[in-house]
C-alpha cells in the first residue's frame, strides 16, 4: 500500500540515474586532475613535449565530460524532484476535494 504522494519505481530510477551521472561526474573530473597533476610533477623533456600536450589534452577533455556528466545528472535530479512534486501537489488536491 502507497501514500499519496510516496515515491514510485519510476521515481526511484530517476534518482539512481541522477546519483550515478553524478558520482561518474566526480570520478572523471577526480582521474582528470590527478592526472594533470602527475603531468605538471614529471619532467618534461623538449622532444616529449608534443606528447605532453596531448596527454593534456586527454585530461582537459575528460574533465569536461565530467562536468557535463555532473550537470546532466543534476537536471536528473531537479526533473525528478518537480515531477515528484507536482504529484504530490495532484494527489493533495484531489484528497481534498473528495
């Protein structure tokens, strides 16, 4: 038996989806700077250079998909949030018309 206004198996899917763009977000943004990092603490040689910045370019791009990862995830959450919300607020206002 379910509440008016208790959250449903679709609802709980958009969260899960939403906290797992989110944490996946994190991780890519995490390896990206510590990958940098690694870049920015290893000597770099003038022949290798070109290659360096490759790597670099590697990780910028892997941080920017984490960033976006990471935002797409917070929509998930807001969208699930306000259809949550606005079912709530349905439910409401059909008890208490009845």
């Amino acid at each position: 038996m379910s509440t008016a206004g208790s959250p449903g198996r679709s609802d709980r899917l958009r969260d899960g989806a939403a906290l797992l763009l989110v944490l996946l977000g994190i991780l890519l943004i995490l390896l990206s700077n510590a990958g940098m990092h690694r870049l920015a603490t290893q000597p770099i040689v003038l022949a290798h250079g070109e290659w360096a910045f490759a790597r670099y370019q590697h990780f910028r791009r892997l941080a920017m998909l984490g960033y976006l990862s990471t935002i797409a995830g917070l929509a998930t959450g807001i969208w699930s949030y306000r259809i949550h919300a606005r079912r709530t607020a349905a439910d409401t206002a059909s008890s208490v018309q009845v």
